[in-house]
C-alpha cells in the first residue's frame, strides 16, 4: 500500500492521493461546464426563475433519491437534518440567481457570481488551513482578472439592470456558503446523500417563495419540461453530483476558482444559441481564463514531494 504524506497544499502525497486528486480536478471541470450549460437553458424556459429552481430541484432531488433506492442506500430523514445548512443556501442561490438572469444579461449574472472564488478562498485559508501557493494564488487572480474583463467590455445590450446585478451578487453570497457546506459534509455524509438533501431543501425553499412572489407554479408546457428535464440532468446530475464528489477530493479554494470558467462557457453558449454579442477582446480575456485555470490545474495534478522523505 502507498504511503500517503499531507503535504503543503492540503494534498495527500503518493499514487492514490495524487489519481484521487486528478478525478477530483477533472469532475470539477465537467461540473462548470454543465452548469454553465443550465443557465443557457434557463434563459430560455418561459417560466419565473424561482418556479425553475422549484420544478428542477424537485425532479432532481426526488431522482436522486431513488437512484440511492435502487443502490441498496436508501434516503434517510436524517440527512436533511445535516443538509440543512447547504439546502438553505442552494435554495437562496438558485431563486436569487435563476431570478438574476431573467432581469440582467447571462454575462453579467454569470460574472458577479464567479467573484465567489475571493470569498471561498479567504475562508478555506481561515478555517480549513488551506494553504494556497503563491503561483497558484497569482494564476487565479489573473483568471478572476480575465473573467471580470469579459463582462467589463460587454455591449450594453439593453437586458442588464442594477436590480438583477442586486440579485446576482446577493446569489454569489449564498453560493459561497453551499460550497463550504458540501466541503464540510463529508463528515457525516457520503456526498451522494448530501446531493439529495440540498436539492429537497432547494425545492421545498423555492415552491413557497414561487407562490409567495406570484410566480406561475402552474405544470410547465411541452417545450419548458423538456428543457426541465435537460436542466435537471445536465446541471443537477452532471454539476451538482460531480462537484459535490469532487470537493471531498480536491481543495475547496480550487473547486471554487473552477466556477470561473463558468462566465467563459456561458458567454460562448449565448453567442452561439442566443445571438447575444461577443466582442473580439472578449474572447482574448476567456481565452486568459481558461489558460490560467490550465496553469492551476497543472501545478494541482503535479505529484508532491514526499516531505518525510525529502530531508
């Protein structure tokens, strides 16, 4: 068996740590990737946003409850006592964020939510003893620096609004303390099962809120549940799952700096499916994002020194 030495970053030294590690990295990528997905396909689903985060969360939690059924690991009670804390704030994120991007571009609401990643990280370093290596630490910002360039330039394309910006920023808050939540989960619960109570806790949060804001929480039409079920499938199963695995495998200031591919994808999406306008330096400044998030990822998968054996 491989030994396994926690090193300087929080990583565990030898084989396993480091191929654990590496799934970890590239879960979290695929994760961003469908989410970024799910907020082309809410801009197009003729629905309020709360009412979307209340049918999807619904239809997610309820299939991942089931799926742990037929896995011989059923839901327990239990487990929404211990989601609650993750459940109310996923909820607060999905009505306010969903909410967002009806009011403001996807750019923007996608941008003030990648700022998250400032937040998380001052709070993995005070209270998980993350330690987050100068080039690490340099990449990132020049990330963060690429993706609030994308939104900077961004033509006024006369859908943005300091009331949905509001809503966004309020949203990046609450996503912040659901990635904290998922990180400290895996103390009492697998990450499937804290998967599951989030999404109950999201769902049972936006219904009430739906009716609450005189939203439609009327049964979608045709087109609105297929786009539903491919939200459900796309950003739940896919991001929600895959991240929430990841984050017991990698640091949490480095699953939350991924979020900051978020904006890029988006922005490509709505270029090419909803003709919203992408500027040439634009692209230069996702094209940072993605390099930067590659440098990181780089110095991440590296196999650590062994510190035992190196003195």
């Amino acid at each position: 068996m491989p030994t396994t030495d926690t090193n300087l970053t929080g990583h565990a030294a030898g084989a396993d740590g480091d191929d654990d590690t590496l799934r970890g990295l590239i879960g979290a990528g695929i994760a961003v990737c469908a989410w970024a997905g799910g907020t082309i396909l809410a801009k197009g689903i003729e629905m309020g946003g709360i009412a979307i985060g209340a049918y999807r969360f619904w239809m997610f939690g309820i299939g991942i409850a089931v799926w742990m059924r037929l896995r011989g690991t059923p839901f327990r009670l239990i487990v929404l006592r211990r989601a609650v804390w993750g459940g109310l704030a996923l909820g607060a994120d999905i009505a306010l964020f969903f909410s967002a991007v009806k009011e403001t571009s996807i750019v923007n609401a996608t941008i003030i939510g990648s700022l998250q990643p400032v937040l998380v990280g001052i709070i993995a370093a005070k209270f998980f003893g993350e330690k987050i290596r100068r080039q690490d630490a340099l990449w990132s910002l020049v990330a963060l620096a690429g993706a609030i360039l994308v939104v900077a330039v961004a033509a006024d394309d006369g859908v943005t609004s300091w009331r949905g910006n509001l809503l966004a920023l309020l949203a990046m808050f609450s996503w912040g303390g659901y990635f904290i939540a998922s990180k400290q989960s895996k103390k009492t619960m697998t990450s499937t099962e804290f998967t599951a109570g989030t999404a109950l806790w999201t769902a049972i949060i936006c219904t009430p809120l739906g009716f609450a804001f005189g939203q439609d929480m009327s049964l979608p039409s045709a087109k609105n549940w297929g786009l539903l079920i491919l939200m459900t499938v796309g950003s739940g199963i896919v991001g929600h799952s895959l991240m929430n695995w990841s984050l017991v495998r990698i640091p949490l200031w480095v699953g939350s700096t991924f979020t900051l591919l978020i904006p890029v994808f988006s922005a490509g999406l709505a270029w090419i499916f909803l003709d919203e306008e992408l500027l040439l330096i634009q692209g230069v400044a996702m094209a940072v994002v993605i390099a930067a998030l590659a440098m990181v990822v780089r110095n991440q998968s590296r196999k650590p020194v062994n510190v035992s054996a190196a003195g």
